[in-house]
C-alpha cells in the first residue's frame, strides 16, 4: 500500500483583497491514470499555505484531502504508477494543466496514511523526515534537500523557479511569490476611451484552461463619454452582447507595452470556418508574448507592415531559442506602448459571423506550430478601473474578473486623444 502527502501554496498576494477569477477553488489530479478534478471552495485557503494528500489502497481507489478535509475520492481502475513523480505539471510536454503558486515539503509513505495521520501532519509547521512509513521526502526552503538517503534531488523544470521562503511555511512566504511577467508594465488592451466586459477570465471554464488557462475574452461595451441613461440601460452581459454585436467590429486595440512584432496574420474572414484567427503578437522580453487573437481582416495597422518578404511562422526550436534571447533580427518591426495592433473582430470561430472578441493571453513562446509546449502566464495588469454596471467604477491593477467591466485608468491632466 502507499500514499503521497505534501504542501503547497496556490495564487499570489492581491492589494485588493478580492478573490481573482483566475484562483478558482479546485484541485486537479491525475490519480489512478484518470484527471480528476476537486471543487474545494470551502477548504482551498488563498494567499496561504495549503496541505494536500492523496491516499491510495488496492482495490479500494484513491482518496484526496485538502487542508485534512476528504474531498472526493477515485476508484482503483488498476492503473499503478511507475517511474518519476512530477508535482505541479504532469511533465514538460503535457503542460495541459498549469501550475502558479509554490511547493515546499512533498513526502511519499509506503503505508496509506489514516484520516488521523493526514490531520495531524496538516496541522505540523514541516515534516521532520522521521515519520513513520516515510518513503522519499523534499525539502524546498534551502537547497534541494532531501528528507532521506532514498530520496533522489528534484529536478526544478524549466518553467518553475525556486524561491527560498521560510523554515515553518509561514502566510508571509506568499509576498516571496515571482511576479507573473517581469519585463515591462503592461496595460490593458484597450484605448482610453474605451471600456470592455469581462466575458472569460482565468476561470478554468471549458475554453480557458490547460495552455490556455490565463487568458482573457473581452467584447465591446460603449466608450466612456457615453451618457448615464446609455450606460444604466447597457450594463449587463445581455445588452453588451447585443451592443457588442453592432457596434464591436473594428473596434481599435493597442498593444499593452513596447515591444518587437514577431507574428501577424490579416487574410482570414469572419465565420470562414477555418479555426485560424488573424492574430498579433509582440514579444515583450524573453518568454513574455502578448497575442491577440481574432482580429478582423487586414485589420493590422498600416504603420507596422510586415516585412517583404513575408516571414515563414516556422521555424524551428533552435532558431527560436536563440531569438527569445534578444537576437532578434531587425526585419521584425518594433511597436510602441499603446499603438494599434489591430481591430476587433471574430476570425476563426468556424461558422460564427458575429462572434466579435479579443482573445488575450501572454505565451511563454510564439505560437510556432508548437501548441503541446508553449503556454500562458498570468499578467499583472498596471492601474485600471473597473465596473459592474457601468456607472459606479473603482480602482483596480492585477487580474480582470471574469463578468466585470474595465477600462484603463485616465491618466492625470485630461483625455488623451484615441491612437
């Protein structure tokens, strides 16, 4: 018989103290060859160390606790797992389901932990490595300890980077997290004038998960001159839709911070039903690509032509490589802060003609034929304001809410004028 328990700590520390649509509440594991997800709404502690616990017993199945809660079980399907451990992500090809948090003490039994013994090791500020049953054990606070002679150094993946945090898991070690993107302050999307709805956040929801879990779809909600009674009668998802749906196409977009133009597509239509989106992306620093996805037809600016003759999309992994370390050749244009990147539109939605939206993510890696590998990163948005109705608006930087309305804060001294 055998069991896992470990620690781990999800999200990032938020000023706002508001729960990010992007840090649902749900544990996702691959037990017994099978991913199961945990809905724990109730026992997932956000911004805060968290104890996790998977129990297996031949011919009874697996059984998962979070914080010593159970929190849903999976049969024993006959499946035995062989060869290395992967915490976080299954491995560096399957990066279906992405992780962004910290992992400290992980630990294997050979005994299947009791209800009893998981409390008891929750409650405990470290595992000593003296347990009893203890197979392997990590340690993650200094060095790549190892709790046991058994136990094998860990391999950090490329994507992960350790962070030293304290001896006793401290709430505090949560200020330790990276930032999600490093390389310059981004904004949002948009112009000034404009203000958009949350349509999809970083929700885990049926089109924003695995190598698209943090991404965005925003659609057109009106401008901020727009009177009270225009507003009052368009804040809610419906008359947006609608609204959207009339007014969305064409709608200008701006690229969230300076950068290098490294891809651009403009010749598909609306509802051609090819799945191929026009899309932008800009390279920003090295694995911080902003793509925008579904722009309308020829919509990329005039000012920012692609080089002649047009550059192939594929090329390969070594050419890659060496690009996102700043070799970046010189026919590939620059773009400003807040310049056109394109307009609204809905390419690539099959059949669907009036599906206008921006699909928004930051890649780790252009879009190179490559979609097992690259994925998204969360983005820390710089000040914006946002909404529910339209009409009352507060301040706002980080993640935007899934079913709120934003727009970029108006700088101090009056309107600047739209790109």
């Amino acid at each position: 018989m055998s069991g896992r328990s470990g620690k781990f700590a999800i999200g990032q520390s938020f000023t706002s103290g508001e729960k990010p649509s992007w840090a649902k509440p749900a544990i996702g594991l691959m037990l017994g060859g099978t991913q199961s997800t945990y809905e724990a709404e109730s026992k997932l502690k956000l911004n805060q160390w968290n104890h996790l616990a998977v129990v297996f017993v031949p011919k009874q199945g697996w059984t998962t606790y979070l914080n010593g809660f159970n929190i849903g079980t999976a049969p024993d399907n006959g499946f035995r797992a062989m060869g290395e451990l992967s915490v976080g992500r299954v491995n560096e090809e399957a990066k279906d389901s992405q992780f962004y948090g910290m992992v400290d003490d992980v630990a294997v039994f050979e005994t299947a932990l009791s209800a009893r013994d998981i409390n008891r090791y929750a409650a405990m500020k470290a595992l000593s490595g003296t347990e009893a049953g203890l197979k392997w054990g990590w340690r993650f606070n200094a060095g790549d300890e190892v709790m046991n002679a058994q136990s094998k150094p860990p391999f950090i993946e490329g994507n992960a980077k350790k962070v030293i945090v304290s001896a006793d898991r401290n709430p505090k070690d949560v200020n330790s997290m990276p930032a999600p993107v490093q390389a310059l302050k981004y904004d949002l999307p948009f112009p000034y004038e404009a203000e958009y709805y949350v349509v999809q956040g970083n929700s885990g929801n049926s089109h924003h998960w695995g190598h698209w879990a943090f991404t965005w779809d925003f659609i057109y909600a009106g401008d901020r001159s727009d009177s009270q009674v225009v507003r009052a009668a368009s804040g809610n998802f419906q008359a947006t839709d609608i609204l959207n749906k009339r007014k969305g196409p064409g709608q200008p977009l701006v690229s969230i911070a300076a950068g290098t133009v490294m891809h651009a597509n403009w010749e598909v239509t609306e509802g051609d039903g090819n799945k191929v989106p026009n899309a932008t992306i800009v390279r920003h620093g090295p694995g911080e690509y902003s793509a925008y996805y579904h722009l309308r037809k020829d919509s990329f600016p005039a000012q920012f032509p692609w080089p002649s003759p047009k550059q192939p999309f594929s090329v390969g992994e070594s050419v890659f490589a060496a690009m996102d370390a700043g070799a970046i050749p010189d026919t590939y244009p620059k773009i400003a802060a807040h310049k056109p990147i394109g307009t609204l539109g809905g390419t690539g939605m099959e059949a669907c003609k009036d599906c206008y939206h921006l699909h928004f993510g930051m890649l780790d890696q252009l879009d190179l034929n490559s979609y097992g590998k690259r994925i998204t990163r969360p983005v820390h948005f710089a000040e914006f304001e946002t909404s529910l109705d339209r009409i009352s608006w507060k301040n706002a930087s980080g993640i935007p809410e899934a079913n709120t309305y934003v727009r970029r804060k108006m700088a101090p001294g009056g309107r600047p004028a739209r790109p």
